[in-house]
C-alpha cells in the first residue's frame, strides 16, 4: 500500500483530500482521518475486501474528480494493491492502468512495493511499469543531465556575482537582536551553529505546502503571523527565514529553489545553503525536513555534492532526526524526491532581507547541457547558465 503524499512530505490520504477541497469538502476533516486510520489498520490485519470497499466509495464520492491527479492515481494505486493481495490480478491491473493513466511517477514504490510481487509477470503490469519508470526513475533522468557546460555555455549568459547583505543592515541586526539569533546558534564550532539555526527554524514553524504566502515575506513577519495565527508556511519561506537568519549571523547563504525535469510540474522544493567558512564550501540545509546530508563519514555536503552522489550512487546518508512537521522521513523516498528536484537549481541573485516581497527580483537557473536550447533568459526574464563553477563559487 502506498501512503498518498504530496512533495513527499508524508501527507495522509485524510489530510490531503481536506487540502486539495478546502473547508468545503465533505466529509469534514475528522471524518477522513478517521477513514484514512481505519485503511490503515485494515492493512495491518489483512483486511483487504473491506479497505477496497472504502476506497471505492471514496473514488465515487462528491470531488472526487476534483482532486490533484496524484491524490487521484494514490487512491486508485491503492486499490491495485489490495485487489492484487486478494488474487484478484486482472482487478488489479485495471486499478493501476486507471492510476498510471492519472500521471503516477512514484518509481520508488513502484519497483519495490511488495503488494504488487503477484501481478509483476504480467504482461499488462509489464507494459505499465515501463511508462512509471519512465516517468519516475528521478535517479535515471537526473544522470542524463549530469554534465554542466564551458564557462560560459554558447548561447547562455555568465553567472552574475552573486550579492550578500551585511549583518550590520538594520533589519537583519534587529532581527538577530529580537530572536536573540546568537544564542540560537551558539558558541560552538561554525558547522554546529549553522546546524542549529536549521534546527531552529524548523522547530519555529510547521511545514503547510498549501498555505499563502503573508506579505511582507521577511523571516520577523513570518515568524509572527505563523505564532498568532498558529498556521504553518511553505518550504520557501521556510528557506527565506533561514536565509534570513544565517545572513543576520553575518553567514553567506541563499534561498535555493531544487526543480524538476517536467516545468509543468509544480512540486519544487526550496532549501537555504550557507557558506562554510571552516570547511570551504557550501553546505545543504533544509529547514523543513531538519535534513542535512553527510558522505558516510559524517562530512556534510553541498547541493552539488548531493546531485553528484544520488547520480554515482556514492555514500549518501540523510541525517538523523529528518522529519516533517515531526514525522520520521524515510531516507529512500526523500533521496528519490530530490533526484527529481535537483534537475534544475534556482538562486536569486541578490540574498537580502524582504527580497521576496520586493517589486523587481533577478533569479539565475544552473541548466544542465542536456536541455534543448533556450535563450539566456527564460520567459520570466531569469538568467539561464550552464556554468556550474561560477554559480557554486566562493562568496
């Protein structure tokens, strides 16, 4: 069975319905959570006909048909899983045609969902496990677009000199001295402090992908809305705060927006890296999972590190305690969910206080070569560059 999500950030089936239809939707909220447990521990008891039956109703239910078509292909991927458990294998496979038909992509669980071991000599299962790896296999796309170009590629615009706020600019310094930022840090090596303002911001905040950004997108008013409202933000201004804070600690650091292949797909995530001073390089910090990376010695990484290992299959271990909004997030599923996003890697060109709620912003995109050709500026007027030396250089 797989657990329906969005972004990969554990979403249940219940919360997920709730989102995609709004306080509109019925049932209400308790009344789906109680459904999506009642599946859950129908699994656990082999209770198959019966969660199949709830599924089914759920798939002829009012919005159903309004629902993103990944919550649509989770809960008919679900259903293959159950009618495959009862032997039922030609159900089964037109369960999973419907869902591969909704645009699944889930490789990961695909391949290796044990649910599906009865159906996976099927010619029919055959056929559509090809179109989901396809889609899917984020490891096998992401190694097609590997190489970056020359400095700069022909056709594509040199990195600009990326730009970093002073500490002493008095919104930053007053954030730091509101948030009390360099206790928040500490007074340990520099990895540690930077750690710790990951954690910080991570146990500030709850992750909620559907929120609306609150104007002015700067870290004190986030902070604040988020407390009086007892409401959650997105990754990115997750990521902005954290920026926020690092450059408030006199850190170099960007907001860094990981995108996939397909730029019709909206399921981006946005990460903050920092400059470490100590160990000369950039680090990977992402502020809604609590998640950094390591090489199996306990180093930390970089983004482009990360991208290097998920595409050689080099040690690669997610940190301990990665969790979203306090649930353990499983290594696997998150590598995979970042082999998709690490395709494309936007920045903003300056890294500053409020930038996100200013009038006029500049963002540059690291492309791989394997792009077809495009202009040095992409239809929002962004820079577009294959050199990967100058936009992972030294601050």
């Amino acid at each position: 069975m797989r657990r329906i999500r969005r972004a990969l950030l554990g979403l249940t089936f219940a919360v997920l319905i709730t989102t995609a239809l709004g306080a509109q939707a019925p049932p209400a909220t308790q009344e789906l959570q109680a459904e999506n447990a009642r599946i859950q521990e129908l699994w656990k008891g082999k209770g198959y006909e019966e969660a199949l039956k709830i599924l089914a109703v759920r798939v002829q239910s009012p919005g159903f048909t309004q629902l993103a078509a990944e919550i649509r292909a989770g809960v008919h991927y679900n259903m293959a899983c159950a009618a495959s458990l009862l032997g039922r294998r030609g159900e089964a496979l037109a369960y999973l045609g419907v869902a591969v038909g909704e645009g699944l992509k889930d490789w990961t669980t695909f391949s290796t969902d044990t649910d599906l071991d009865p159906l996976r000599k099927e010619p029919g299962f055959l056929w559509l496990e090809g179109i989901v790896r396809q889609r899917g296999d984020f490891v096998g796309i992401l190694r097609r677009f590997k190489d970056y170009g020359p400095a700069p590629a022909p056709g594509t615009a040199a990195a600009p000199a990326f730009a970093y706020q002073a500490a002493e600019a008095p919104d930053l310094a007053a954030f730091r001295k509101a948030y009390r930022l360099d206790e928040v840090a500490g007074k340990g090596p520099e990895v540690e402090r930077l750690v710790n303002l990951m954690r910080w911001v991570h146990a500030q905040v709850r992750h909620d992908g559907s929120s609306k950004n609150p104007e002015p997108m700067n870290a004190p008013h986030l902070l604040e809305v988020c407390r009086a409202e007892k409401r959650g933000i997105n990754c990115r201004m997750m990521a902005t705060i954290l920026n926020e804070a690092y450059l408030a600690l006199g850190f170099k650091s960007r907001q860094v927006t990981c995108q996939p292949l397909d730029e019709k797909d909206p399921d981006c995530h946005v990460i903050t890296t920092v400059w470490s001073n100590d160990l000369g390089k950039w680090l990977y910090m992402d502020p809604t999972m609590e998640a950094t990376f390591t090489d199996g010695q306990g180093r930390l990484l970089s983004i482009a590190e990360v991208r290097e290992r998920l595409i050689s299959g080099a040690p690669l271990e997610l940190s301990k305690g990665a969790n979203w909004n306090g649930r353990p997030e499983n290594p696997a599923t998150y590598k995979a969910y970042m082999a998709k996003n690490l395709v494309r890697i936007t920045c903003p060109v300056e890294s500053a206080f409020g930038y996100e709620s200013r009038p006029e912003r500049r963002y540059v995109t690291l492309d791989a070569l394997g792009f077809p050709a495009r202009p040095a500026r992409d239809a929002a007027g962004g820079l577009i560059t294959h050199d990967a030396a100058a936009f992972w250089a030294q601050p």
